[in-house]
C-alpha cells in the first residue's frame, strides 16, 4: 500500500487490493448492502474517525456485520487496525480510482444482428425442408430447440449487459448487484453449453441419418458421447466449483476451486475439438460421392461453413482467457458474451447450409449450375425422377443432384436407366448419384 504517499501512481497490484478491500468490507457491512463499495468505505471509514475506539459489538451494530464474519475477516487480515487501515487507504486513494462504463453496448448490435438473420436462415430451413425434403425431420425440430436457447442465451446476456454490468470496476458496485452478477455469471455458464450441446446434437441427428455407412454412424455415436461428457463436466464445475453453490451469501467461509482458469479452457477447448470433429466428418463421404468438379466443391464448401462456428468459438476462448487474467479491478464479460451469441449463432446458420443449397438448387438453378450447358429447371413434381425439382439438362443428359435424391428415387433411376440402355448398341457403366446418366 505504498500508493498512499503517491496515489496518482497507482499500479495494477494497488487497484487488485482496492478492489479486494471494498469487496470483503462491502459484504461485512450488512446494512449497506444498497450502497455501492465505495460508498461503504467512505461510511466506515468516517465511523472509525468518529470513534477510534470502537469495540466490536460497536462494529457489529453500526455495520450488520455477523460475530463470526467480522472475526474471521480480523484474523484473515491481520487483527482489527489492519481493517481500519485498509478502509483508510482505499478512502485516500478513492479520486484516483479509474471508473469506466462498462461495454454492454457491444452487445446490442450483435444480438439484434445476428437474431434476425438466423431467425430469416432458419425460416428457410424449414421451409426447404417442407417443401423439398418431403418434411421436417427431427433434428430439425432439434436446431429449432437450440434457436429459442440462443435467443434465451443472447437475451439474458444483453439484460446483464445493460441493466446490471453498467461499470467495469468492483468499486462502483453494491454488493446486491455482485450478488445479482454471480447470479447471471452462473446462469450464463451453464446456458452456453446446454445450447451448443442441443445444437451439434441436431447436427450429428442429421448425419446419422444421411449415410448407411456403418463408420459414420459409429462416428457420430463416439462423438456425441465426446460432446456430452465435456458439458456435463463444463455445467458441473460451473455449479459446483463453490461450496454452497450461493457462495455469494456466505463470502468468507465459502470454499471455492482456487485454479478456476484451467478448468474452463480445457472445457473450452474440448467444446472446440468437438466443432472441428462435427465439421469435417461429412467430409470423407462428399469425397467419396462420384460428383462434377464443381458439385464436388459447393458440396464441401456447404458442409465446411462451420468452419466459422469454429474460430468464433477460439475467440471466444481467447476472451475467456483473458477475463480470467483481467485485474485492476475490471471485468471483461460483455466480449465473452458477445463471442458466445456469435458462435451459437453461427452455428445455427452454417448448420442450415445444406437446405439452403437445396433451396437454391430448386428455385435459383443457375447460381448452382453443374456442367457445360443451360439449365433448365423442371416443373413437375420431385418424385418423378426425369423431373426431379432443380435437376439439369447438358446435352440431353439429366443431372440428378445428390441433395435431390431421397431412398425411393433410387429405384426409379435403375428402371430408367435399363430402359434406355436396352435401345442403345453399347453399354455403359452403371448411373452414379450426382453424375450424368
């Protein structure tokens, strides 16, 4: 505390012990708990000028303070003049204190943004898949659960923002509004996995039933197992990392994990891996598919839009790593909740790209054109596969697009193609899905 004789020179470790003072006193004194943690140091510290002797039933009555937290506050810090010497040095150096507005406003451009367009992306989705994909499936009805999480997700955060966390520094708080931010704190830590879990479930519902092949399948069920464990363990150790849970109602004699950051960045990681792994595992079967050049690459440019998704989540991870080593008294958890509405809603949105493509293919053919020659868009129905919604005619031949193709069509186009094999003098290689026939 040498900041004393030089206040204006404060240094970082000065404005942690600052913040530290007016935390612990501000919960000792019950009965300011409306006042903010200055305000609380400037009352003591002028009820210790007027009464220098004051006993501790004195001290008990004046503050609200229970018995047994102004003993172990005594004995934590190093006797009672210690607590009156602190509230003194915090007073003289209060009009050197910095006081910032705090940065939820951040978050209003980036809530209102990206609701209304993934709100627009998934109104398509449904639509594509009502119209096009013979009906919505359940892990449609999944993306639709994590939709309204994300906007429980991204309304509760911007709440926080703009009526609770009005400040950067501790100092300006009263301790009902800390307790109030534990609160969302919690409340935030818990809702963000559960949303990213609903999400990358709908994901994994989806490739599960797009391919037959028994490896995806099995990869789908080990990464899902994956993605589950990490959230139970995130949600649990955001719970439970204090012992009671409300550790804000018993701040001195509360128990908590003193190495919190580890825990959330290797959850956080662990949440990344799972995105990439989600991400790239249709990838392999896009490969496989016998496709135009061009087909071949929209394919996989679809399926890796999550891509994105994935590097909102390392922002969001590099802001939570950065919180944890914030000091000075400030807090930075507007930008990790802006990360986080990004990221969830990136995800929703690159999730929806497949029937988005197929939404294209139907009613705009030419921006999704495969071959050398015109398109020309049918007009009957899908299940008539010589007319199949979206399909191309190159040199007389049918481009039957692969996201078009459901288990029926399949047979349909054996009896097609044996039909007009058998009136042509050479033979040909059997018909491949996505490929001219």
């Amino acid at each position: 505390m040498d900041a004393a004789s030089n206040p204006q020179n404060l240094t970082t470790s000065d404005l942690d012990v600052a913040a530290a003072v007016c935390i612990n006193v501000a919960f000792l004194a019950r009965n300011f708990y409306n006042l903010t943690t200055l305000d609380v140091i400037y009352t003591l510290a002028q009820f210790y000028l007027d009464n220098p002797n004051a006993t501790n039933p004195e001290i008990l009555r004046f503050t609200g303070a229970r018995a047994a937290d102004l003993d172990y506050l005594q004995n934590f810090v190093g006797g009672p003049d210690m607590i009156r010497d602190s509230i003194y040095w915090v007073a003289q150096i209060s009009e050197y204190l910095p006081s910032t507005p705090g940065t939820g406003h951040i978050l209003i451009p980036i809530f209102w943004v990206f609701s209304i367009l993934t709100t627009f992306v998934l109104a398509l989705r449904l639509w594509s898949r009502q119209t096009i994909a013979g009906g919505i499936m359940g892990y449609d009805w999944l993306i639709v659960v994590g939709y309204i999480m994300t906007l429980g997700y991204g309304s509760t955060a911007l709440y926080h923002a703009m009526n609770i966390n009005k400040t950067s520094q501790f100092w300006d708080y009263s301790w009902n509004e800390i307790t109030l931010q534990q609160i969302f704190y919690i409340t935030l830590d818990v809702l963000y996995p559960c949303t990213a879990l609903v999400i990358k479930s709908s994901l994994l519902l989806f490739y599960y039933n797009l391919s037959p092949v028994r490896y995806l399948k099995w990869s789908v069920w080990g990464t899902f197992a994956f993605t589950l464990s990490t959230v139970i363990a995130a949600v649990g150790f955001s719970v439970f990392k204090c012992h009671p849970v409300n550790y804000w109602s018993e701040w001195f004699t509360s128990v908590c994990n003193t190495h919190q950051t580890i825990p959330y960045l290797v959850t956080g990681s662990c949440m990344i891996l799972s995105d990439i792994i989600i991400w790239v595992m249709p990838l392999p079967m896009v490969f496989r598919l016998q496709l135009y050049r061009r087909e071949r690459i929209a394919a996989i440019f679809t399926f890796s839009l999550g891509i994105f998704a994935c590097i909102a989540s390392g922002f969001r991870l590099s802001a939570l790593h950065k919180y944890f080593l914030t000091s000075g008294g400030t807090g930075k958890t507007p930008i990790i909740n802006a990360w986080t509405i990004v990221e969830l809603n990136l995800a929703i949105i690159c999730a929806s790209a497949p029937a988005l493509r197929a939404l294209c293919i139907k009613h705009v053919p030419k921006l999704l054109s495969y071959g050398s020659g015109p398109s020309t868009p049918s007009v009957n129905e899908r299940h008539n596969l010589n007319n199949v919604s979206g399909n191309q005619k190159v040199h007389g031949r049918i481009i039957v697009h692969h996201d078009h193709i459901g288990r029926m069509d399949l047979g349909s186009l054996q009896d097609s193609y044996s039909e007009k094999a058998s009136n042509m003098s050479s033979s040909r290689s059997t018909p491949r899905v996505g490929s001219p026939v």
